[in-house]
C-alpha cells in the first residue's frame, strides 16, 4: 500500500494543478510532457559528477522554464490554449 501511495504521489499532484486549469476554461495536455522533460533534466545533471546535487534546480526550473512558454503563448500572443499544449 505504501509503494501505489507513493507511485500515485505524482499523479495526484499533477491533477490538483490541472484541477484548477480546467476549472479557468483552460486545457494543458502538456503536463505529461513537461513532468518528463523536467526528470530527464534532473537525471542528466544528477549523472554529471561536479553538478550532481544540482538535479533538483535544474529539474524545477526546467519545468518552470516550459510552463512559462506555454503561459506566454497563451496569455500574451492570444494563442488557444488547446492548439498550445499540442504544440
């Protein structure tokens, strides 16, 4: 029970924040991607021997670096939330 608790950890976390997405009359289908490109950011600093415990910064700020384009495209080119999340 502890291992699925831990397992569905991220998932759950990722829906509360979709919960408020769908809530605005958005929609994000690129959280899935975005959550995989910030691990693969983690995990390729943390292999790198001088930068090994900077996994985490980079990770988070991988994500924070793709939510911030696709908030851009959406709020400020006036681009459709949905055809931006495809993208």
């Amino acid at each position: 029970l502890g291992i699925v608790v831990q397992q569905a950890a991220v998932n759950t976390v990722l829906a509360a924040g979709m919960t408020f997405v769908i809530l605005t009359g958005g929609i994000d289908l690129s959280v899935g991607s975005i959550l995989a490109a910030s691990a693969m950011a983690g995990l390729i600093i943390s292999k790198l021997p001088d930068l090994g415990a900077l996994w985490l910064p980079a990770a988070v700020l991988t994500g924070a670096a793709f939510g911030i384009l696709n908030g851009g495209f959406i709020a400020l080119l006036r681009l459709p939330p949905f055809i931006v999340t495809l993208g």
